[in-house]
C-alpha cells in the first residue's frame, strides 16, 4: 500500500517539479533590482516552509510517542527530522549562493542566517544523540525529548525575521505582510506551488525513510532474539 | 510546596557535596582564569575593543565554565548507582531537575562574581558603574544555563561520549539566551547609554527562562523516570 501511495505521489511530484523548473527559468519575469540570481528564491523560501514543516512533524509526533509510547511515532520523528535537515541544507546553500552574489559574501552573521544555522546543528544534535543510545526506548525517549526542545528553538526563528531588522530581504509573501502585494503575484503564486511540489518530494522522502527504519526495527529485533536463544 | 521542599533538599545535598570536595569548584574557577588568561594573550585587550565584545568575551568565559558545571550534576550520582537511589526516591523528576539547577545556579553564579573583578582587573575594566543590573543579567543568563545544561545533563547522563555530547547539544540551545545576555552585559560593563533595543533582549532572556523553565519541569519525569 505504501509503495503505491509513494509511486503515487512520485508521479504527481516529478512533473510538477519539472514545470516549475520551466516556468522559473523561462516564463516568470525578472526582478527589477535583483535581475534572474532570484530566481534561487524560488527553491531557497519554499525549502524553509518544509523544512520547517518536517521539524513541526518531528515535534508532532514526538509528543505522541511520549503521550502513547507507540515505536511508530518515534520512527516518523526521525524520518522527518533528517527530511527536514536536508531540505534546511538546501534552503542554507541556496541562500549563501544568493548572498554571494547580491551581497558579495558568503556568509553574513545575520540573526536569521544564523539562527538557521544554529537549528540546523540543533537537529544535527538530535541524531547524532540517537547514535549514542544503544537502547532503543532510551533512544526513542531521550531523542523525542530533544525534538520538543529543539522545536521551541524554531518558533523563535521563525519569530526573529519580525524581531530584529537585519540586511535580510524582509517578508515578501502577502499572508505575512497583511496583504500587502510586495511582489508580483505572479511570482507569489509560483512560490507557493514549487512549496506544494517540495513538500510532496519531502513526503516521498519520509516515506522512503520510514519504511528503511521500520526494517531496521526488525532487524534489531531479529538480532536480538537469535542473541537470546544463543 | 512539597516539590519545592524536596528541590531545596536535592539542591541542598549538592552544594553540600560540591563544598566538601570542592571538584567542580577548583577545575571551573581555574579554568575560567586560564581562558581569560588565554584571551589577553590572543589579542591586545585595548578599551574600545573591551567596549565592544568585552560582554562576549566574559561569556564565552561562563558558557564553557558552565559546562564543566552542568556535566556533573547527574554524573556525580552515577557511582554506587546513587541515582537509581534519587530517582526511586518520593521527590519527583521535576524536584531533583529543580534542585539539581539550583545548585548548578548557585555554584556557577560564585564562580561568575569571583570572575567579574579578575575580569575588571585583566582587562582594565570598571564594572561596577552598573552592578546591579550587571548582577541580574548574570543572575537571568546563568539560571538559563543551569536550566538547559542540567536538563541536557539528564539526557546524556549514561552516554559514552557524554564530554562531548552535553556541549554539542547544549550550546546551539542556549544561543538565544547568551546572545542577549552578551548585548546587556557589554551595555552594562562599559556604561554606555542603554540602547533603545535593551528591554527588547531584556524580555528576549526572561522568555527563554521561562519556556525552558516551564518545558525542563513538565518534561523532566519522563527522562528521569527509567
């Protein structure tokens, strides 16, 4: 069943990603200051949203292993939390490259660059800790703990582009400026599908994931047990 | 009241045990002094450079004295399985997480104001022109510390790589209480003028406390709990 649903989403992902892949280099127009480099902006926003997506799955079910203990839970954490940390990476390099470009720099020590930076070695942390218990309901435990402490972490980074004023490009998209048309909606809506299309890809991917650590479970169990009978 | 009752007889216990061996105490004092030693050897310390990172300096200080501290606030229990002991005992996780942070507060606020004038003296520093406010942003970024470091410290108590796992997952944690307890404390130090965005990292520091606060309790019995 699983398999199908993933085959299903691949093929509405794959030609969507495609098109949007056209229709960003070739129909939306350029912007006026910035000329085509934002285009970047087309995968740099839309790999926060789910990265960011990822990590509120992470805190989600984090939560409901600790409230119900079921193994299931504390698998689809860590399959979202390192779905998440790759599309965090994507949105990070993206943004450097952009940086290069219109700010001459790679890297600036602006509050939100870092704060970026900083959840993702937060949940870097998290599975490096999941390495280092052998026990697997320690593990489970400890690690879904740290999830909901690195999550707190992400709401003040999701909160810092209103708390500090930085050289950062500010809220562009219209449901976070009250409405207000910042940019061309044309480009506005683009945003929003290839967000659809990365977030369906990042679904693909915890999928993928869960099912390689279901049968890793099983065979920790398998091991365990021909351990027992020697 | 009863929590509070058992957190103040877990922190008192600690304190007690620290001042009799003195183990975290000497290692942590010595090696706040080295790496402010360390410091003045690495760049020429000159007023206007104090004036602009002397805070960040003296908390880099603290953050890795803070380390030293919240590593052994479970790992002391770890001998004779004296933690078995605590956690089977009718304080709750979140009286021994309370008490263990409290010690871990005070042991590390000593080791900070003994610090604060070899800072002064080394640097050529005159600290206490704001000493109050001074002490209550010491006072918000180290209860920050002890909070997340202890909580973090339960975490990884029985780990291998327990050294290097406590600061790796500590610090990112933490940077949103350093960073403004850094801004306030070189405002504070240098005695110039409170810049209009103070209150802003005031409350920035007072709300972490209080998140983390409020999460390390209500989550502190699933993790001491085994």
């Amino acid at each position: 069943m699983r398999r199908k649903v993933i085959l299903a989403l691949g093929a509405v992902a794959l030609p969507l990603l495609l098109r949007n892949l056209y229709v960003i280099m070739f129909l939306v127009p350029d912007e006026m200051e910035q000329g085509p480099i934002y285009r970047i902006f087309y995968y740099h926003l839309p790999a926060f949203f789910t990265a960011a997506l990822c990590y509120l799955t992470a805190m989600v079910t984090s939560i409901l292993y600790l409230a119900k203990k079921d193994p299931k839970y504390d698998a689809i954490a860590v399959s979202a939390t390192e779905t998440g940390l790759a599309f965090a990476a994507v949105n990070l390099i993206t943004g450097m490259i952009w940086g290069r470009i219109s700010w001459g720099i790679w890297w600036a020590w602006d509050p939100r660059l870092t704060w970026a930076l900083i959840c993702w070695i937060m949940y870097f942390g998290y599975l490096m800790l999941r390495s280092a218990i052998d026990d697997p309901t320690e593990r489970a435990k400890n690690s879904a703990v740290l999830s909901i402490f690195a999550s707190a972490s992400v709401a003040v980074t999701w909160k810092a582009i209103e708390w500090w004023r930085t050289q950062h490009p500010g809220p562009v998209l219209s449901i976070r400026t009250g409405g207000v048309q910042k940019i061309d909606p044309m480009m506005e809506q683009m945003l929003y599908v290839n967000t659809i299309a990365l977030v369906l890809l990042a679904v693909i991917f915890v999928l993928v994931r869960l099912r390689q650590e279901e049968v890793q479970r099983e065979i920790d169990a398998l091991r365990r047990y021909a351990h027992a009978m020697n | 009241m009863t929590m509070l009752r058992h957190a103040a007889v877990v922190a008192a216990k600690d304190l007690r045990s620290e001042f009799r061996t003195k183990e975290s105490i000497n290692s942590t004092m010595s090696f706040s002094v080295v790496i402010l030693l360390l410091f003045a050897f690495a760049f020429d310390p000159s007023p206007d450079m104090i004036a602009e990172f002397g805070g960040g300096l003296l908390w880099i200080v603290f953050v890795f004295a803070g380390a030293l501290i919240v590593n052994r606030a479970f790992a002391r229990e770890l001998p004779n399985d004296c933690i078995d002991v605590l956690v089977s005992s009718p304080a709750s996780g979140a009286s021994l997480f309370l008490g263990k942070a409290a010690a871990a507060f005070v042991l590390l606020y000593g080791i900070e104001c003994i610090c604060l004038p070899v800072f002064g003296i080394l640097y050529n520093v005159t600290w206490w022109r704001s000493l109050g406010g001074l002490l209550g942003v010491l006072a918000l970024g180290t209860w920050a510390m002890a909070c997340v470091g202890v909580f973090i410290s339960a975490l990884t108590v029985n780990l291998r790589l327990r050294e290097v796992m406590l600061p790796m997952l500590v610090y990112p944690v933490l940077i949103p209480a350093i960073l403004p307890a850094m801004m306030l404390t070189n405002t504070l130090l240098t005695g110039q003028p409170m810049p209009s965005d103070f209150m802003v990292w005031l409350r920035l520091l007072a709300g972490f406390n209080i998140m983390f606060t409020t999460l390390s309790v209500y989550l502190a019995e699933t993790i001491l709990v085994r």
